[in-house]
C-alpha cells in the first residue's frame, strides 16, 4: 500500500544504534527503490536513530528490512558465544539444527533481534 500523502506523519521502518547502521540500511531500501531518511528516533530506547520512510510502498519496505539487517548481521549468524552456549542465559546450544529455540530461557537465537542483541552486547 503506497504511503497516504494526507498523513504526513513518518513511518519509523527500524530504529539502530549507530549512524552507521542506519546509513547502510537506507542505502539497502535505496537499492530497492524505497525511499528513507534518518532521524533521531523519537522513542525512548537504546537505539539512537530511526530510519523512516519518505517515499514509497511501506510494505515493500517493511519487508525489505529483515534482509538488509540479516547483511549487516552477516557476522553474527546465532546469539550464542563462541562455545555455542545461549548469549541470554548461558545454556550449551552445540549440535541443536536452526531455527534454533534455546530450550531453557525460549529466546529464538537465530532471529534478527537476538542476533542484534548479541552483536551490540545487550540483553532484552
């Protein structure tokens, strides 16, 4: 559904931590056509920047999104240390088959969330 221009309002697509992240996923959306601009993010959280959009389908948009984090993520493939143990809770994952569910605290360790966690040293 393409953005109703009589509802100026910004839709905030995600919100990240740096300048830099925020950077490399407008310029993703960008490739795709999607316009989006940066702003300081209007809630309260760890996440200093929003990446709004400015111009184009908010559904192609939304979606698009968990691809262009999963690039930047590209590093960080599960939210577990490198002894394969859970990032939230410790509990040894080793040899569990994705999508992995850590069994004892639930957390979904291959989500862009999790990943996102671990990679910027937070827990939720």
């Amino acid at each position: 559904m393409p953005r109703d221009a009589s509802n100026p309002a910004p839709i905030v697509l995600t919100t990240t931590r740096t300048k830099s992240q925020a950077t490399q996923i407008v310029y993703g959306l960008d490739l795709r056509g999607i316009v989006a601009g940066i702003t300081a993010n209007p809630t309260i959280s760890k996440d200093a920047y929003a990446v709004v959009l400015t111009k184009g389908n908010e559904m192609m948009a939304r979606s698009a999104i968990e691809s262009i984090w999963d690039a930047l993520l590209e590093s960080t493939p599960r939210a577990s240390d490198l002894d394969g143990n859970c990032f939230f809770c410790g509990y040894d994952t080793t040899g569990l088959m994705p999508p992995l569910i850590c069994p004892e605290c639930g957390n979904e360790l291959d989500s862009i969330t999790a990943r996102r966690a671990a990679s910027e040293g937070w827990l939720e």
